[in-house]
C-alpha cells in the first residue's frame, strides 16, 4: 500500500493514504452508517494523542463536525459520536482550543446545550467541553465570555442543573459559573450570576452529598464573593431550607470533611470576611475559631503540597490587616514552623504561598517578626527567593518589607546580611511595575534615620533612582519615590538634600505638588519640610529656589486640597519662618494666607497657621509688618475668644507676645 511521509511539528508520521482518505469522504457522506464509521475511526485516531488531534483540525474537519451535532435529522448515536471527538480535541493544547474558538464551537454547544429538543446525553457532553474550554484563559475564548453578562443565558444554565439532573451535569455547569466568576470582569460577572439566581443553586450544591457537586460549588461560591461586599453581603442574608449559608459553611471547615471541603469552605468565609461585609467582622467566631485555625491546620506536612500551599495563601490573606489575626494565626498548630517548612518545598508556588504567609504574619507585630527572623536559615531562605522568577520573587521582596517596619531587624539583620544590595540589583534590572512597587516601598523603610542602611543606598546611586521615580506614569512608584526621598532628607546633611534638590529639580517638586495623586503631594510636601528644616539648610536652599519654593506653596494653600494638605504647606511657612523670615515678611500673598486661616473654622489649618507666626514674632523688628497684614488683630482676636478648640501651649505663646507688646 502506498504510503506518504507527513512533516508535523518536525516529526514524520506514516499515514496509509487510501485509509485515511476513505474514511474522510466517508465523514461527508449523507449515508449515516458510512459516516459513523469514520467518526468512530477519528474517535480512536484522537483520543489520547495531541498530534493526531492537531493534524486532524488541520485537515478542516471542524465545521463538518459541528454540522453534524447541530443537524436534528442526523442519528442521536452519530450526533454523540461527534460530540465525543470535540470533547477530546478540547481536551489538547491552548492552541487546539484556540482552533475550535475559530470556528464558533463555545456557542454552538451553548445553544445546542440550552435548546430544549436536545437530548439529555448530549446536554451532558456539550456541558463537558464547555467547561474543559472555559479552565483556558479568556483570550482563548474571548468572544464566549460575553455570555457571563447575559443574565438570561446564566439563568438557563443554573435551571440545567437542577437537582434531578445528572451529577455530572450539574458539576459541569458550577464548574462553568465558576470560569466566568473568576475571569474577565469579576465584579460585574459575580453581580449578573447572582441576579441569576445563582447563590441559592450554589447553596444547594455545597449542601449535597456528593463531593464533586461540593468542591465547585464552595470554588464558585469563594470566587464570586471575592472583593464583591454586595455579592458577600447576600451570602450572609440568605437561607437555604432553612439553614444560613454562613452556618453551612462553617459546618464544613470540620475535619470530618476532606481537606479539599474544609481549605474551600475556609476559603469562603475568608473571602466574605475580607469584602468587607459587617455580617462577618473579625471577631466572629466563624473566623476566629473555625476559618483561621482550619487554614493554619491545613498547612501542616501530613496534607498534600498543594493544599498546604492554598492555605497558607488564604491565611495570608485572612490575617493581612489584621493584628489580632495575626496574632492568632502566629500561635496557632505549629505554623511558623509549618510554613518554614513549606518554604524548602521544589514547587515554586509553595514557597510563594509560604511567603506570602510570612509576610502577612509579620506585618505588625514585632514579636512574631523575631520568632520568625530567629529560625535558622530563614533569611537566607527568603534572600535565596529574591533568585527565583515572577512572584515567587514579588512575594520574597514583600516577606522583606514586612520585616523592615522592625527597628531592631533593619539595625542588625538587614544590616548584617546587606539586604539593600539585592534590592538595588532588583531595581537595575529593570523589574515588572508590580515588583518595583515593593521594592521600593521596601527601600522606603530602609531610608528611615535609624536604618544603618541608609548611607550604603545613597553611595549605591539611590538618589538618582528615586529621583527618577517620581516621574514614573504609576502613581504608586511616584508616591514611593517621593516617599523614600522624604525619608532620606530627613535630618541629612546639607550636601544630601542639595543632591536631592539638584537631581530632582525644583521644576520636578512643583510637579509633584500639583500630582493627581493626594498621597504624592502629602509626601511631597514632607519632602520638602525635611529639606527645609534647619536655618542653615533653609539659607542655602533658599538663596538658589526661593521664588520657586514660594509659589509652589502658594499653589497648594490656593488649591481645593484637603485640610490635611494645606497644613502641611503652612508647616513649611513655619519652617521658613525661623530660617529665612526675610522671605516671608517680604511676600504679602503668604502673609494674607496666614491671616485668614488664623481665623478659619478649621483645627489643623489653624493650628498650622499658628506656628508659622509664632515663628515670625520671636523679633520685636518683624511685629510691624504683621500689624500692617492684619495678623496681630486676628491673633487679638483669637485671645479674646479664648478658643477651647485651640491648644494651651498656642494660647500662651499669643498671651506672651502681647504682654511684650
């Protein structure tokens, strides 16, 4: 028999040409028996191998195929056959998948699975490969996800899986439900599966006896309430036959259940937690006693890596703004030790999750930092991470940050280890937004005045990167950049905050101060209060950037920021005040500014209006000018109203200065 030598993916495939071709005519043929045939031998041709599968979608027998199973007129065993093949080539690779989607199979199964002439086993298969294509991400399968809006199409698929359906039906659907809650836009999704009707389907499912019905719908139920407080708060007020949703639940994280039950019943009620809803706070025993203890449980190495790993993510989740939580989940079932062990697993999302963990634990608590820094090995271990890819790397440098609010850790172990040496490589070799985002939040801290580490970062180049921060499109990069800036001229040497001022340029600051971003200009404006903080800085400062220094204040105090803000401006006024006064007395715009929030109804503005002229009036020779703004009238003013908003030690200062008067 003649034979040919097919190229496939660089390999050679013998195929009898005669067979092959017979039996592919016989595929389009109107004589159903012949064409069965042919299914049954591309049936056994795929099934198992992903080049035959390939090689066949190359020959352009999808639309054939997809032809059959929507033709009523055809056999149901021909129509079953067919319907066997899609879910095998589905089955392959992203990029098979990605061959189907050409050809618009999601949505012809989704109609032919909610036409009510179809028959049951082919709902079933049609449910099958629905839910296999829909585990690839949405770009794979992107013009099917438009279906997770359509409230209707969701309705219809929930009323599927009815509870005299198949097991494998109404797993298949969940499993569905939960693809679309979990990708795309979550928020919207979750919201439409709700109006749907599909949390009281989800409640009956978690309640059922089968466990393949339980686990997707405890992962759909988790998802869907995922930072979604009005999904979450539905979840707390509803009652399935009579039993809360939230009680089901917490029945079962019990370890009468499988792991598989418990770490996704914990995950739940975490997640519910964590929107945000008042019907579960953190002091609910739900959490306290059930969710929490569960996961930390759950980390222990007598379960399998992977659900170990998911736990210690969850309860790194659970506890991460948390004290309390912390707290707890720190003295609880040896997890410390547990996730340093998990921390030494080979599989790369283990040690992220364990990471991840320990960054959540240490957060706060400068006990629980110590216990943890103290296991040997341990810093080298989260260091060894910093090696590793993506967010195996990203959870590392969080791990570090956490640990670097300890004033004692960055005085000894972050000294002794050269922690901000890794860091600044991380930052040269250009990292993902999301790592330098942690990186330099981490670097923050390392530029507090107590930190050791401080000059090594500014011999290292520090300045220069930070500087360049700030102009980063990423308002969080910005703000750290700022931020680790005003860390660093806090109480530094002259030649430092010239260096920061020469690099960044006064053009820069003015930028920055007029930020779309609030947080940027509240540190911005701590920056320049740190650069503008001793009488002799403020000299030489100021004999170079004064006018420019002078109206990037007048622009905040002018603007509609908040009181918070403008306080801080009125602080550096103060600052000025007692350094280089000459320049305030001589700017009438500053001075008018200062006279009208001495009287405003606002705390902090008033309060940072007060220490500016308590700073102008120290010399008699400045008392003039003030008369003439108005400022001593205003301050007359305040002393005859004996103010109880105002504080003593302001009142005094006032009292003083007219008894010298």
């Amino acid at each position: 028999m003649q034979k040919t030598y097919l190229n496939n993916e660089s390999e050679l495939k013998i195929l009898e040409v005669e067979s092959f071709r017979s039996y592919m005519d016989n595929l389009f043929s109107d004589n159903d028996e012949a064409c069965f045939e042919a299914t049954n031998k591309i049936k056994n041709l795929v099934i198992g191998s992903n080049k035959q599968k390939k090689f066949i979608i190359q020959q352009g027998v999808v639309p054939r195929l997809l032809t059959i199973i929507q033709n009523e007129n055809k056999p149901l065993y021909l129509r079953l056959n067919v319907l066997i093949i899609i879910n095998s080539l589905a089955k392959g690779t992203e990029d098979l998948v990605q061959d189907l989607d050409k050809y618009g199979t999601e949505e012809i199964l989704l109609n032919l699975a909610l036409s009510s002439s179809t028959d049951p086993k082919m709902i079933e298969i049609c449910l099958s490969v629905l839910k296999t294509i829909m585990q690839y991400p949405n770009k794979i399968r992107s013009s099917f996800f438009k279906y997770s809006e359509d409230i209707n199409t969701l309705s219809r698929l929930i009323q599927l899986a009815s509870s005299d359906t198949s097991i494998n039906c109404q797993s298949f659907v969940a499993n569905i439900l939960l693809s679309f809650s979990s990708q795309g836009n979550i928020l919207n999704s979750s919201l439409n599966l709700t109006q749907a009707g599909g949390i009281p389907f989800l409640a009956r499912l978690i309640q059922s006896e089968y466990e393949e019905l339980q686990l997707p719908g405890l992962r759909c139920l988790a998802s869907m309430c995922f930072t979604n407080r009005a999904v979450s708060d539905i979840v707390c007020a509803t009652n399935f036959h009579g039993k809360p949703i939230l009680d089901v639940l917490t029945s079962l994280v019990s370890r009468s259940n499988s792991p598989e039950i418990q770490l996704n019943a914990s995950k739940c009620l975490t997640y519910i937690h964590r929107s945000g809803t008042s019907s579960l706070k953190s002091e609910d025993s739900k959490i306290l006693y059930k969710a929490l203890p569960c996961l930390a449980r759950l980390c222990a190495p007598e379960f399998n890596e992977k659900i170990r790993g998911e736990s210690a993510e969850s309860l790194a989740y659970l506890a991460e703004i948390d004290s309390e939580l912390q707290r707890l989940a720190a003295i609880s079932n040896h997890l410390i030790n547990n996730l340093a062990n998990l921390l030494n697993c080979t599989n790369v999302s283990s040690k992220e999750s364990a990471l991840k963990c320990f960054a959540s634990l240490t957060a706060n608590d400068e006990t629980i930092r110590k216990r943890i820094i103290d296991m040997r090995g341990l810093i080298d271990e989260v260091l060894n991470a910093l090696k590793e890819d993506g967010s195996v790397k990203v959870a590392a440098v969080r791990c570090l940050h956490s640990l670097s609010r300890s004033v004692q850790l960055l005085r000894t172990t972050f000294q002794d280890h050269k922690i901000w040496k890794p860091l600044m490589n991380l930052i040269h070799d250009k990292p993902s937004s999301e790592l330098m985002t942690v990186v330099s939040s981490t670097i923050c801290n390392l530029l507090l005045e107590f930190s050791p580490c401080k000059d090594s970062l500014l011999d290292s180049g520090a300045i220069e990167i930070l500087c360049e921060l700030t102009r980063n499109e990423n308002a969080s990069l910005r703000l750290n950049g700022t931020w680790a800036l005003m860390n660093m001229a806090f109480q530094a040497e002259q030649h430092v905050k010239t260096e920061i001022i020469n690099t960044l340029g006064t053009e820069r600051i003015f930028q920055l101060l007029g930020d779309s971003d609030t947080r940027v200009i509240m540190k911005s404006l701590g920056l320049l209060r740190n650069l503008l903080s001793t009488s002799l800085h403020i000299e030489s400062i100021m004999a170079s950037h004064a006018q420019e220094i002078l109206n990037a204040i007048i622009m905040v105090l002018d603007s509609p920021h908040s009181s918070e803000i403008k306080e801080q401006a009125l602080c550096i006024i103060g600052n000025l005040a007692a350094g280089a006064h000459d320049l305030i007395l001589n700017d009438d715009k500053i001075l008018l500014k200062l006279k009208d929030f001495l009287v405003v109804n606002d705390q902090k503005l008033q309060s940072g209006a007060l220490f500016a002229v308590k700073n102008l009036m120290n010399r008699s020779s400045r008392h003039d000018k003030l008369k003439e703004v108005g400022i001593i009238m205003k301050l007359n003013e305040i002393l005859e109203e004996n103010p109880t908003d105002i504080s003593f030690d302001d009142l005094n200062s006032i009292a003083e200065f007219f008894t010298k008067e």
